[in-house]
C-alpha cells in the first residue's frame, strides 16, 4: 500500500468502519474484476436504444451494429463488452 494513503485510511477506520472496508476493496477497473459480456437490457441502455431494437436487429441480421451477441445456455443473449465500448469508443479504465 502506498505510504502517503496509510494516515488517510487509518482517519478513515476510526471515523467509519464500514467505509474503510469499501476503500479496501477492488474496484471494477481492474481487468479481472470488470464482466466481459452485459445482458440486453444493459447493453441497449449502454447503445441508448431499446432492448427490443437489439433483439430485432439480431434475429433479422444476427448482430447490432456489428456487435455480434453469445447466446448462453438459458437461451439469452450476453453482448461482448469490448465490442460495445468500441462502437461508443471509450476506453476502459484499466488501460
């Protein structure tokens, strides 16, 4: 741990526990912690389009956009997060 952040964290343990515990825990931006595929209606909120225009548009061409879903064994559909982020270009935070 960086020596300049241990006063702040040790303030922060004795002022609130629970808070301290939250600054403790890995954030989504590391790589192994951040999901690789989001479900319809995240990706449809990411694109700002309706879940059901992301599901037309795969049963009529088999992608959005380009974006091509996996379908999972519960016959839903997991849209790659790469390729959404690439489409919108943003870069992730763990770059």
């Amino acid at each position: 741990m960086n020596m300049s952040l241990k006063p702040i964290l040790n303030s922060v343990e004795q002022e609130c526990p629970r808070l301290a515990k939250e600054a403790a825990r890995p954030t989504l931006c590391h790589p192994a912690m951040r999901p690789t595929h989001v479900d319809t209606v995240v990706a449809a909120s990411m694109l700002l389009v309706d879940s059901k225009t992301l599901l037309k548009s795969h049963s009529q061409k088999g992608n959005y956009s380009g974006i091509r879903p996996v379908r999972l064994p519960s016959r839903k559909l997991a849209w790659p997060l790469a390729d959404i982020e690439k489409l919108l270009n943003i870069d992730g935070c763990d770059k």
